[in-house]
C-alpha cells in the first residue's frame, strides 16, 4: 500500500490485483468494510506503539488513503457497471 501510494510499479500492480480480488466480483470488500479496516488498522497502532500520536495517525491515513481510494473505486465502477448495490458483503462465484 505504501508503495502505490509512492507511485512505484510494484505497488500499482499488487494494489490493482488486490482491488479487483476484493471487489465486488470476488470478496466484495465494501466501502463500509474499508472504513472498518483502516478504523482497526489505527486502534491497533495506538495500542501497540507507546509513542502513537495523532500526528502518526494524519499520516498512517494519508499513507494508506491512495490505494484504499483505489480499492473504493473498483467496487463503486464495478457495481454502478453492473447495476447493483453491491452491499451485501457476500462472496460471488467466479
């Protein structure tokens, strides 16, 4: 994620594999569930790191922001192409 967001060619390519996978299509990973995730994400680094701050929480947001935007984007394209909500968080087949 970090790398995507530094514009690097591996970073793209994982990030963009990555979002397809998690797409509505394959896990439907909502954009709900992505805020729960970067949610968790940051409890867990204030509970874990003694020296978490809210200058490191900005950045850790900032940092991920590019590819979770990039995740956001496949599902929201994915599901206005097909018509659907795409809320349902279940699984489809391939």
């Amino acid at each position: 994620m970090l790398d995507y967001a530094e514009g690097k060619t591996m970073g793209r390519m994982a990030i963009e594999r990555l979002a397809r996978s998690h797409g509505p299509k394959e896990l439907a990973v909502n954009n709900a569930m992505m805020t729960t995730w970067l949610d968790c994400f940051i409890e867990a680094m204030r509970v874990c790191d003694p020296e978490f701050n809210a200058e490191l929480d900005v950045a850790w947001r900032e940092a991920l922001g590019p590819a979770l935007t990039r995740f956001r984007a496949e599902y929201s394209g994915a599901v206005a192409a097909s018509g659907g909500s795409g809320s349902s968080g279940a699984r489809k087949s391939r």
